[in-house]
C-alpha cells in the first residue's frame, strides 16, 4: 500500500519551510556569533592533492549553536612521538537554510556548504578552530528534509599559514604565532630580535631571513654536511 499523499508529512513543503525558519531562529535566540574563514589553497599539487602554500582571505560573521556544552571535548592534551600534541574539539550547528542565505552574499564563487578545512574564529576563547568533519545528517530527514550542518572543529594549529581577512582579531592571531623575523623584527648578531607581542610556538614558519644567516656559519660539505664555521 503506497502512503496518504494527503497526509504524508514527507512532502509537505509549508512545515518543511516552518521547522527551518524556527531551527533557524532558535539558533539566533540560543547561539552565538562566529566569523567563518574560507580556506584559499596556493600552488595546488595534483599529484599528492595537497598545497604548498596556504591562505585565509577573507571572513564573514554567522551565527552557530555551541552543542558542546560540557566544553572541550575529542582527545585534548596527550603525549606523542611528535611531543605534546592538543586535540581540543568543538561541535557547532549551523542552519542550512541560514548558510545558503549568508553564503551566497560574503563568498564568490558561492560555498555550497561548510568545508573540511576552513577556519572558525571562536572569540570567547580567542581560539581559531579548523573544521576537521561537516554532518548534515544530524537530524535525519524530519518531516523529509535536512536541517542543520554540525562541524566538528579542532583548534588550529598555525604551520606558517597566511591571515589577511581584514579582522584584527583574526589577523593579529596569526601574527602572534608566526615566528617569521619579517614580520616580528630582525636578527641581531646570529640571534632573532622579536617584539613584545611575540608567542614562541614549537612549528616553524619558512622563513628566508633565518636560511640565509644559517649559510654564514654552517659550512655544507659531503663528507659532513652539519659541521659548522668556527
């Protein structure tokens, strides 16, 4: 037996509508407002799919849900072989139907929906979160259709990347953690001169200032490529 086309809650576009405008609404009434950072990948390698170089151009502001109540969650501080490593996570919800709207004004071309990889800046914690997984299943089909995207975020781990979003408090992050002499000062008698606003992380930026003073008094060879000029 096929099912009552006139009272199947599956088609029904009106309440499909409703449920995503008062989704939408309670998430304004209960959540909070995040900038969303676009991911920019520079010097695409086909071959390995992965960049070289990467970059954050711009942000523009919506508003989430905070699922994770009970505050950070995933594998938070461990030992690694790589040292101490932090896994601090957060689940955020996000209208669909909300994205579309703000998705289409602030990005060109238009994100279709949130990606594995771009930035949210979390300033309750002045925290920069990557999204490391987007569900939008989380609410399964309600009265024939979806809701909600849920991203699972971690907090960010600056490799040397690029911050122009035009948002002080985005950009300025980044200039904190980058340890790039270009940026903080110079490098004074073999020994880098940083401002007071420097944050010594334990990852490296490239940096050319840094190569070229090394060639000075490191003395590569064949026979012993790490011995040094004294």
């Amino acid at each position: 037996m096929a099912t009552n086309r006139y009272i199947n809650q599956f088609s029904a576009k009106n309440e499909q509508s409703l449920a995503a405008s008062l989704i939408e609404e309670a998430i304004q009434f209960y959540g909070h407002d995040f900038y969303y950072v676009p991911r920019t990948n520079l010097n695409y390698d086909s071959t390995y799919k992965e960049s070289t170089n990467v970059s954050y151009d711009t942000a523009f502001p919506i508003e989430m849900y905070i699922k994770s109540i009970d505050g950070y969650g995933g594998q938070n501080q461990f030992l690694s072989n790589f040292g101490v490593e932090v896994r601090n996570q957060v689940m955020l919800a996000v209208s669909i139907q909300r994205w579309e709207t703000v998705a289409a004004d602030a990005t060109t071309p238009v994100l279709e929906r949130p990606k594995e990889g771009d930035i949210i800046y979390f300033d309750l914690d002045n925290k920069l979160l990557e999204i490391k997984k987007v569900d939008r299943y989380s609410m399964f089909y309600q009265l024939g259709t979806l809701y909600t995207y849920d991203l699972t975020c971690e907090v960010f781990e600056f490799s040397g990347e690029e911050f122009n979003t035009g948002v002080p408090e985005i950009d300025v992050i980044s200039q904190q953690l980058s340890i790039d002499t270009e940026q903080h000062g110079s490098i004074e008698n073999g020994v880098p001169n940083f401002d007071d606003n420097y944050d010594f992380v334990s990852k490296f930026a490239d940096n050319k200032t840094l190569e070229e003073e090394s060639e000075e008094w490191i003395d590569f060879k064949e026979d012993n490529p790490f011995s040094a000029k004294f």
